[in-house]
C-alpha cells in the first residue's frame, strides 16, 4: 500500500512513496542487516555504500544547518533590537506605541509563513528538497538586504517603516518556508536515527538565538548609544549577509536526498495534507506552537526587562544568552 510522505509543516505538500515510510524504512533496513550473516568477517559498518551514506548525510546536516541557522538568527535578531529599530523606524510621541508598532512589524511575518510553507514545500516536493532550501534562502538575504539599506525615518519620513515592514514579509516567507523542506532535507537523507538527524533543524534555532544574544549583549555593551543607532545596530544584519552566499554555495553542491529521487510526485498535494493526513498536520502545528511559545516568550523578556523594569540592556541580553545556552 503507498504511504504518504509530506515535508514536515510545509502545508500542501507531499509525495507519494511505493514502499516505506522513513521511519519504516529504517526498520527495514535495521532488520534486514541484523538478519544478514556477516561475511569474511566483515561487520556492517565496513559496508562501502553505508559508510557514504552516512558521509553525505553529515555533510547534509551542516548544509541544512547553516543556511537554517542563519535564516532563523536574521529573524530572531530583529526582535533583539526592537527598541532601537523602534526609535529609528517607527518614531511616535509615545515610546510605547513605538515599540508595539515594532513588535507589529515583527508579528506581521507570521502571516507569512503558513503561505511560505505551502507554496516553497509545494515546489520543493516537485523540485526537489534542495531547490526549495535554495529558494528560502535567496528570499531571506533579499529581506535582510532590505534592512540593512534602509533608511531611517529621520531620512525618508513613513516610507522607513514600509521598507521594514516588506522586509519582514519576506523573511517571515522564507522562514515559513525553510522549516519543512530542511526538515525533510535532514530526515530522507539520514541512513539511520532519522529523528536525530531531523533534530538538527530545532538546535539550529536554539543556537541563532544564542548569537542574537550575543550579538545584542557585545554592541549593547562596547557602542554608545549614539553609535549603536547610528550603524551599530546593523552589524548582526550585515554579518548574516556575508555568511548567507556561504551557506547558499554549500546547499547548491548538495545532490538532492535519495528518498526524493526514489518518489513519485503526488497529483493531489493540497487534498492529500488536509485530509488523508489531517490527524499529522494538526498534531505537529499543536506540538510547534507549543515550542513557538516559548521561543517568543525568551525574545520578548529582554525587552520587557529593559522598558517595564529599567533593567541595563546589556544585563537584559546577556540573561537572554545564558537561557539559549
């Protein structure tokens, strides 16, 4: 019976495999080394073709990571600055409705990633897993480019904030997109432990939150705030530019996973995500709020900190390290 495969979160999209599951692959393969007698003396860790493997799935995970890593940390370090883009971009007689119209601007990407996720996960299980990763990448540095070249308010009035809040569309379209396909990407191309290697895609995150952190606590701590405003802040920004071209060279020297090659594409892809596996959806977007809570919980405290409490931002970010860490 053909089993449904999808890339995790990537609403809408899936492909249709004539013989396991990656998680039954794995036992297959598992069971059917274990039932195979050992020739010569040779152990199956000597097997050529599973030592590539698990060449190319290594290779893989550093692959996916960095271009994930980097994608991520362009959108968590927004919301480390958010009370100097405020006052630069979204100036208001009230220093409160500044930040909210800040964190607004930030909010408003999530309104893309579901569209994210349907259209680059859609062309990523036709495509392949590594056309789509390419595809999210390219949007996110054209996001970041944006607010790295935009001028303040100071310069051009209300079109500042525009310019941010396009930003924000695309790299919330990036992000939406990035999760299922690296996901997928990191699962079909591991030989064993899928989970494990799936993984990957969470500890990525936690670690672009750390260099946010880190980021915000070092120019926070060694820039006047006059610098900080003036270019300080878009340091963290210019450095995931010069790191994105590497991990976009990395990827596209990837072949695409094996498990893509061996699928045949799905004629319903959008039916098939709703409804025949509507129980899987529902429960993964349960289990990925869940941890999203969080996440967005530890970006906003510092801010908190330093407005309601008074509490030094150096201070603020560096507590914000220690909980990624």
């Amino acid at each position: 019976m053909p089993v449904k495969i999808s890339c995790a979160r990537s609403l809408g999209t899936s492909r249709t495999s004539t013989d396991h599951t990656p998680f039954s692959t794995e036992r297959t393969l598992m069971t059917d080394a274990s039932a195979r007698p050992a020739v010569s003396g040779r152990s199956q860790t000597d097997d050529p073709a599973l030592a590539e493997r698990r060449r190319q799935a290594r290779k893989a995970v550093v692959a996916a990571s960095i271009g994930n890593g980097l994608e991520w940390f362009d959108v968590i370090v927004y919301g480390t600055f958010a009370v100097t883009i405020a006052k630069l971009f979204f100036p208001t007689a009230d220093e409160t409705a500044s930040l909210l119209l800040a964190f607004a601007s930030f909010g408003v990407s999530f309104i893309m990633r579901p569209l994210g996720g349907i259209l680059i996960g859609r062309y990523a299980d036709r495509a392949g897993r590594k056309a789509g990763m390419l595809v999210s990448i390219s949007v996110m540095f054209l996001g970041t480019l944006l607010i790295v070249l935009a001028p303040t308010a100071a310069m051009i009035g209300v079109a500042a904030a525009v310019i941010i809040l396009v930003a924000r569309l695309l790299q919330g379209f990036a992000a939406g997109g990035e999760f299922g396909t690296a996901t997928a990407f990191l699962i079909e191309y591991a030989p064993h432990r899928k989970a494990f290697y799936g993984s990957w895609q969470v500890a990525t995150q936690g670690a672009a939150m750390l260099l946010a952190g880190l980021f915000g606590f070092f120019l926070n701590n060694f820039l006047s705030q006059q610098s900080l405003e003036s270019w300080g802040w878009r340091i963290p920004f210019i450095f995931a530019l010069l790191i994105g071209p590497v991990g976009w060279y990395i990827r596209s020297k990837m072949q695409d996973t094996p498990e893509f090659l061996t699928m045949t594409p799905s004629a319903s892809p959008l039916r098939e995500t709703f409804i025949a596996n509507a129980g899987r959806l529902w429960t993964m977007v349960g289990v990925v709020a869940l941890g999203s809570v969080g996440i967005y919980i530890a970006l906003f405290m510092p801010t908190y900190a330093i407005v309601n409490l008074g509490m030094p931002t150096e201070g603020a970010l560096s507590q914000r390290s220690y909980s990624a860490w």
